[in-house]
C-alpha cells in the first residue's frame, strides 16, 4: 500500500484473503505499517537524520530503508489521512459501516482511497 501502487496492493489483498485471512488481522498489520510510516515521516520531516529515524524501527535494514523512503515520498500529512481510512475502515468491519457492501468492498475502497 505503501508503494502507491493501487493495483498491486489489490492483488496482494485478495491473495492474502484467498489464503483465509480475515480482515481484523490485515486491518492490524496495516495500521501498523501506515503508523509507523506516519512516524518515521514526522520525524523526518522535523529533522531528524535517516539514521536515527532507522534506528527507531524495528525491522530488518532493508525493510527499514524501505518504509523510510515511502515515508519520506508519501509524507506526514498523507500518511495521517491513510491511518484515518484505516480507523474507517476497522469500524466497517465491526459493522459501523454506512457505506454498504460486503467487508471486502469496503477494504478494497479503503486500499483504492490510500492508493490515490
């Protein structure tokens, strides 16, 4: 997702839902990944060197690397707005959602919104 990439981070959802993963541990692995992006963002954004914003993640140096890059790309502001989707997104699978459709729409609108 973090990529930008709408159509991969579909395929990759449907694949790992085809798998038999269920949406509460998605939604989870990807609120972490979008807020830990959102915090490597800030802290790059207020000055902090890539070295230590690397230190502060707990991950692989390639991994790491990679969340930065896409952080410092996607920026604060736009990874705050994805983690709101996200928030969004939690509630409709708790069936709070308003917009209608099957948990997997509303995670595939989800995707599409953070992708855009």
């Amino acid at each position: 997702m973090l990529s930008g990439d709408q159509q991969r981070a579909t395929r990759a959802y449907l694949q790992i839902r085809a798998q038999g993963e269920r949406l509460p541990g998605l939604i989870y692995w990807m609120s972490s990944r979008v807020r830990q992006a959102h915090q490597a963002a800030r802290a790059l954004e207020a000055g902090q060197p890539q070295a230590a914003v690397r230190g502060g993640l707990r991950m692989p140096p390639k991994a790491a690397d990679q969340l930065i890059n896409d952080a410092r790309r996607i920026g604060a502001d736009k990874l705050r707005h994805a983690i709101e989707i996200i928030a969004d997104l939690e509630l409709a699978s708790r069936g709070g959602s308003k917009k209608g459709g099957s948990e997997d729409t509303v995670a595939l609108m989800a995707i599409q919104a953070i992708t855009n």
